[in-house]
C-alpha cells in the first residue's frame, strides 16, 4: 500500500481520536459547568490551543499532495 494513503489514514485516525476523546467527556459528564472561568488565557494561548488542533487536520492534506 502506499506511504501517503498510510500516513494520511493515519492522521485521520489521530483526528477522530481527539473528536471521540472530547464527545464522551461530554456525554459522560465529566465537563466542568467552568471549568476555565477563573483562568486568564490571553489570544496567544487560544491560538496555540487552536494550531495544535490545526496540525492533524492539515497533515492529511499535505501527505497526500507534497512529493
């Protein structure tokens, strides 16, 4: 099989891995009502926060167009 089908399937995975983590928090109840309210997270912190959901996201794209 090829190496980019590989990688790419592989990084949908790690993607729906991260979804399936975040839905049975929240069905499981888990979920602070704030559990971030009193924290003073600043726009550079969002958007790392943001980037590291980002990277699986576009890795699955650029497996599959980059030589």
């Amino acid at each position: 099989m090829d190496t980019k089908i590989m990688l790419s399937a592989t990084w949908v995975v790690a993607t729906l891995i991260y979804l399936y983590g975040d839905v049975l928090r929240i069905c499981s109840g888990d979920l602070a009502k704030k559990p971030m309210s009193d924290m003073n997270l600043n726009q550079y912190v969002w958007l790392g926060l943001a980037v590291l959901m980002l990277i699986p996201i576009l890795m699955v794209i650029l497996n599959l167009v980059m030589p």
